[in-house]
C-alpha cells in the first residue's frame, strides 16, 4: 500500500507539473499589444498644397485621446505634400501622397515606415484585390488617367492600365476593379484576375465616389458637371446637376438614377453605415441621409453643416465630419450619432478629407 501511494504521489505531481509547465508557456505566448494604434480611427489630412505638411491624426474613441501627427511623431519626418486618402491590408497601412507622387506604407499597429511606392503620377486611391495593389493616378490635369497595379511583395509597380480622366475612388466587387472617372461621365470596369478593362459604364456627369450596399450592387455619385463664365462665375445653362446610380454587379447595367433636382451642390463622398442599407453624402454644405430602397433623392438634410471630409464608423454607425478649416491651422472633426445628434469632437491636423476605421 505504501508503494502503490508513493507511486500514485510521483504521477500526481508529474502531472501536476507537466500542466503548470503547459499554462506557463501559453501565458508566454500569448500575443500581448501590437502597438499603440491597434485599434481607433485614423484621420487624413491633406495639409496645405506646396507646404509638405500633410499628416494622419489618430483618435482613440474609448479614451478620447488624440495624436495630430502619428507619422512624424514615429519616424521624424513628415509624410509629404497633400495626403490624400489611406487603406489598411495585412496590418500595413497604405498613405498615398497626391502631390508627392507615392505611397508611404507603414506597420498599422506603430506607424513605423516600412516601405514606399514611388515613380507614381498624381496618386489617388488605394485597393488590394487578389493580393494585388491597384491606385488610381490622374497622371495630368487633361486627358485619360491611369490604374497602376502593385506587386506587394517587392512594392514595385507591375503594369498600368489607362482609364478614363481623372480617376478617382475604387471599389472591388466579385474581382472586378469599380474606378470612377471624375472628368467623365464614366465608371471603368477591371478585372483583376487578367488587369484588363472588360467595359465601361456609362453614369452621371463627374462621379466621384462609390459604395456597396447590402445587396451587393454599387451606388455611384456623380457631382454634375460645373460650367464657368470668364468672370468665373457658375454657367448655370452650361451645367449639369448630379446623380445617384445603381448598378447590378452581375450584369454591368444601371438599373436605376436618382436626379438632384439642381445644378449646383456638387454632392460627393457616398458612404455606407455597417448594415449597408443606409447611404451618406454631402452636397449643398449639408450632408444628407438614402435608404437603399428609395426611389428618389432626399431633400431634408441629416446634418445642417458643411464637412470637407464624411465617414461612417462600421463598427457603430457613428458618423464623423472633418472640417477643412483654413488649411493654414489645425482642425477638427465632429462625431454624431445615428439619429444626426453631435456626440462630441476632437482635433485633426490641417485639411482633414476622410476617416479610416481600425
């Protein structure tokens, strides 16, 4: 009896070990912060054109602290002239810097450069699809622009593939590269498993955003088209009003257009909240509210104040607003809840122009 106990005590506490062996080592692999913007909403700001100034803000919602400038803060240096949007993959941040012609990537949990795309013309917006990057590129001021496609890998520049003029924001949908042509009256169609345009869509008069709603087909905002007499003064005869389109992803068809019912407003920035069944845009100084199944245009605004940049939380539908400001000094952004009510705001670097949810 006595061995059998002794022997009983030595698997017991062989056991016992083993287990607090196992719990010791998962306690030392358990994957702690991976940095201080993990988690927040990052802010983009233009800056002042020529000056070198742009900058991502970054604002922690849960503690309501906020960076102005987490790049040269980071790296101690600044980003360049006119940030003009940002996208997040594989915990890299894509920065793409307009009018110094690249696109600064960084870690986007620390902020810590890690790379850059250069050589590019007037750079847009960014996307990944088939772990490929694709930018839209103005390339000029007149004639077609240009999709640049990025090896991510070595961050080299694979192939261009020429669009319409002015390219601005993208969206991907079932492998297939949405671009709207913002001197045009065009969407561009890529598909991104050969990096060729199979057709081109035919919408309102400058389109300058695009969003996905819940049934998986794309809404286009076209800001109209805006005439000028010699004294610089709005051709009203001249001009065109905007539009809302909806295309069916499945067949390239516009299925439907809402009409402004002026030619002046220049309505932009459309945006989804998290369900993808309510719209959100900007146009007059106001920003404005669609439900996807209406079948004409809203004419009670949502928010009664004039933002340079919109965006919508996809995590809690909170909408924020970024005040352009002089573009001299530092600014804010204003956060309301879903019924249009202002929470509260927080401070930006100079021009802020959109928001990216992390």
């Amino acid at each position: 009896m006595k061995k059998q106990s002794f022997l009983t005590r030595i698997l017991l506490g062989g056991f016992l070990l083993a287990n607090t062996f196992l719990f010791t080592s998962c306690e030392k692999n358990t994957e702690g912060p991976k940095g201080s913007y993990e988690k927040g909403v990052f802010v983009v700001n233009e800056g002042a054109f020529g000056k070198g100034n742009g900058a991502i803000s970054f604002y922690n919602p849960s503690s309501k602290a906020t960076e102005t400038d987490i790049f040269y803060s980071v790296n101690n240096r600044p980003l360049g002239d006119v940030v003009q949007s940002m996208t997040i993959f594989n915990e890299k941040a894509y920065v793409v810097v307009n009018n110094s012609n690249k696109i600064e990537i960084t870690d986007a949990n620390t902020f810590k450069s890690v790379g850059s795309i250069e050589g590019l013309k007037l750079p847009r917006y960014f996307t990944v699809a088939n772990n490929k990057g694709y930018v839209t590129e103005w390339v000029a001021f007149s004639g077609n622009g240009r999709v640049s496609v990025i090896n991510l890998a070595n961050n080299t520049v694979t192939k261009t593939i020429e669009v319409g003029a002015l390219p601005e924001r993208l969206v991907v949908v079932n492998n297939k590269l949405y671009v709207t042509n913002s001197n045009s009256n065009t969407v561009s169609v890529i598909n991104t498993a050969t990096d060729v345009v199979e057709t081109t869509i035919t919408v309102g008069d400058s389109p300058n955003s695009l969003a996905v709603d819940a049934n998986n087909k794309i809404w286009v905002l076209a800001g109209g088209k805006t005439a000028y007499n010699s004294d610089w003064s709005v051709d009203v005869a001249a001009s065109t009003a905007g539009s809302l389109s909806r295309i069916n992803t499945s067949t390239n068809a516009v299925e439907a257009t809402l009409p402004f019912a002026t030619k002046t407003g220049s309505p932009n920035s459309l945006t989804s909240n998290k369900e993808k069944n309510k719209f959100y845009y900007k146009a007059a100084g106001k920003v404005y509210q669609l439900d996807i199944t209406a079948t004409s245009l809203p004419t009670t605004a949502f928010i009664n104040r004039n933002f340079y940049g919109l965006g919508v939380d996809p995590n809690t539908n909170i909408i924020y607003g970024a005040l352009a400001g002089s573009f001299t000094a530092d600014s804010k952004a204003i956060r309301y809840n879903t019924n249009g009510t202002a929470i509260d705001s927080f401070a930006t670097a100079i021009g802020p122009n959109g928001f990216i949810f992390k």
